[in-house]
C-alpha cells in the first residue's frame, strides 16, 4: 500500500464578538458587557497532490491527471464563499440562541456579532450555499442539528468541499478572551481512471455507493442509514487527449469497517501524521458499478468492491482498463471483482438531485 502524505492549506477568519444587549437571554447580570475574538481557520488536510502524482505517473496519463485536478480543484480548497454560524445553550435541550449567514467570498474576512454573556457550544459550517446535495437540517437543537444529504436513490456529485467546526464557548465579564474555531473538510472525492484503448465503447456509466448519507454538527460524526441503497452518480471527466477518461464522485466518506460488524462512525480527519493509512477491512466498505455499452449494443456491468476505508478529505484513484468484453480490470489486486456479461436492467437508471 503507498503512504499517502498530505497538504494542508489555512485560511484564517477574524471574527471581532462584543457582547451585548444581556437581557435578551439573562436579567440577572449585573455588568454583561465583554469582548472576544473568533479566529476562525479552513484547514485543509488532503493527500490529492500525492494521490495524482503517485497514481496518474505515466505519461499517458498526463491528459487525464490534468483534467481530473481541474476538476476538484474548486472542491479541495482553501476558500469560502458563505459561513453558517450557530450558537446554542449548553442546558435543557441546548436550543438554538443565535444564527448567522454570511458572504465571505474571500480567504479572509472579520464580522461584529453582538451576544449576551453565557455558555454557549458553537458550530460553523463553510461552503454549503452552491452545494444543492446537503443542507443543514434540524438546527433548532445543537445535537440533532445536521448536514443532510438529499434521501434520492442515486444523486450527483457535491459540487463544493464542505468544512465543519464545532467549539464550547464559557464568555466571562471583564475578561478579554479569544477562541479559535478551526473548519474541517467534512467530504472527499473517488477517481476511476479507465483506459478504452482498442474497445469500441458506446458509453459507460459509473456509480459509487457505501458512504454516509448524514453528518451530526455538534458531535463530528458521520451516519450511514442509506449508505447501502444511495448511489453517486459519477461525473465524466473528459481528457482533452489519449484513450483514457476518469469518472469522478464528491461525497461523504466511507464507514472504518464493515457496518454490521461494528457500531463505530468515521469521523473527521484532524490528525496531520499519517491521516490516510489505514489497514484493509476484510469485507468491502464501499464500492463502484460500472456499465459498459458496447458497439454492439450489450452491456456489460462489473462491480468492483473496496476494502480500504474512504475519509474526509482523501482523494482515492483507481486505474483500470475496459476489456473487450466491457468488463473492467483494475490495478489493484485487493479490489475484489463481479462481472456480468449481457446485463439486463431491471430498473432504470437515473441521475437525480
């Protein structure tokens, strides 16, 4: 297995917070008055350089490398068009007190939010206003509040990188304080990179499936209720040369292992030593199925399983060859294969938001 390394970009976000107008929430303050800074940071941890260099190395793969990092280059990046902020009461059922929606549009930018003097647990989301795959949802409640992914049996792409933070925040009288929020990459991206040299391929077709479907804000976990039955509808990157084109998913990781062997969730990706190396499951975490219509008019399904868990902000690539059958071989030996020569749909499939 190669050692995936990774590259880590920072955008800081000063926010300079005066607090107000305590009676909205506590009358029983004396003096309510007090500053804090928010210092806000997009931290991206991502192997995708390492993974295009090492993966798409040889020369006839350099038209197709080129087209694939043009393509995810507005998903993995270190800037941030709008910023959801959430503050929540830590007791009770820690109902919301006070939101905000703002246009960054910029690597950098400073807001005055005006709050009474309390506890509070913050969250902040980045980058899901142009991202009609995920909304925020049940947000009245810091813990319920969630980024769900729309519930259609196959979806499109997320078209942004998503970046999530979450931070308990104890404001004190007449004390200067400053807290730093620091924004994680919440999805990542597959790759499969398939050369048609010598097939007559009418068209092909390329879905992903396996990942979660939820991501709970003030817990950093992901959740996996349709992660079986929601297919990505993979994007076809067209090389401008050569015989090779990529089909490219955006969206929520994989599970650690097999989701009815262990009740754990894949959760963000904070670590900057080794983020990527992982250990192969013994059954597969997630999958592709590709469909090939030949010349001819059959097609050809293969279903190709991986064992090797897909996290937050990692770019996978996977390099395989259309064989004359339409069948798919690939490149990597632990990727467990099922092919289906002449397959009949008994569904149709479709790509839907």
């Amino acid at each position: 297995m190669k050692r995936n390394r990774y590259i880590g970009y920072i955008v800081a976000v000063v926010a300079m917070t005066t607090m107000a107008a305590c009676s909205v929430i506590d009358d029983d303050l004396d003096d309510c008055d007090a500053n804090f800074q928010l210092v806000y940071e997009l931290r991206l941890i991502t192997n995708m350089n390492t993974e295009l260099t090492t993966e798409l190395d040889e020369e006839s793969d350099q038209w197709v490398a080129t087209a694939l990092k043009q393509y995810l280059e507005p998903i993995f990046t270190d800037y941030a068009y709008d910023v959801n902020l959430s503050f929540f009461d830590v007791e009770g059922d820690s109902a919301i007190l006070h939101r905000e929606t703002h246009i960054m549009d910029a690597n950098q930018t400073s807001y005055t939010l005006y709050l009474p003097v309390r506890q509070y647990m913050h969250t902040a989301v980045a980058n899901v206003m142009n991202n009609p795959l995920v909304n925020i949802r049940n947000n009245d409640q810091c813990h319920k509040g969630t980024l769900a992914q729309v519930a259609n049996d196959t979806i499109t792409p997320h078209t942004t990188g998503i970046f999530t933070a979450r931070l308990p925040m104890d404001i004190y009288e007449h004390t200067d304080q400053t807290f730093s929020v620091h924004l994680y990459m919440a999805n990542c991206a597959t790759a499969l990179v398939l050369d048609s040299a010598g097939v007559t391929v009418d068209n092909i077709e390329v879905y992903a499936s396996g990942f979660a479907t939820d991501y709970y804000l003030a817990d950093s976990a992901y959740m996996f209720r349709r992660a079986n039955t929601t297919s990505v509808h993979a994007d076809h990157v067209v090389a401008e040369q050569g015989t090779k084109d990529c089909y490219c998913t955006v969206n929520y990781p994989s599970p650690e292992a097999p989701l009815t062997q262990t009740k754990e969730r894949s959760r963000l990706i904070v670590d900057t030593e080794g983020p990527f190396l992982a250990d192969k499951a013994e059954d597969a975490l997630w999958r592709y199925d590709c469909y090939v219509t030949l010349h001819d008019g059959s097609t050809t399904r293969t279903e190709l399983f991986v064992t090797l868990p897909l996290r937050a902000g990692q770019l996978k690539i996977i390099k395989g060859w259309v064989l004359e059958n339409g069948s798919i071989r690939t490149n990597d030996n632990e990727i467990a294969t099922s092919i289906t020569i002449d397959w009949k749909s008994g569904l149709e499939i479709d790509s839907q938001r």
